[in-house]
C-alpha cells in the first residue's frame, strides 16, 4: 500500500465512512450523550476526529513529497 493511498484512505474515506454508519446506526436513538442527541454528538465528534485525520494524511503525504 503506498503512502498516497493510505493518506488518502485516512483522510477521506475513513471520515466519510465513520459519519455515514454513524448517521445509518444512531438515526432512531433516543438516549442523551453530554446533553446532545447521539446523532449529533457523532456529527461533532467527527468534526474534531476529521482534523486529525486529515493532518495526519497531509503529514504522511508530505514525507511522500519530500523523498522526490
């Protein structure tokens, strides 16, 4: 697997996929998470997971571009 590909994977398509099986399992709970919705509490979650993620793939990518 190549460093492109797996930044890819960890910036993009892991995110999206969390918040899609995140929106399709929660979509009927009614419990409260901190006082949120846990629809909403993993939207939220996933805006501060999406950070990392995509920091780290710009951190693996960029080692890609400086062995060129």
């Amino acid at each position: 697997m190549t460093r492109r590909f797996l930044s890819l994977l960890i910036g993009l398509i892991i995110p999206y996929a969390s918040v899609m099986l995140g929106i399709y399992h929660f979509r009927f709970s009614t419990e409260f998470i901190l006082g949120f919705p846990p629809l909403y509490f993993w939207v939220f979650l996933w805006f501060f997971l999406t950070t990392i993620c995509i920091s780290t793939a710009w951190l693996l990518d960029k080692k890609d571009y400086q062995d060129e």
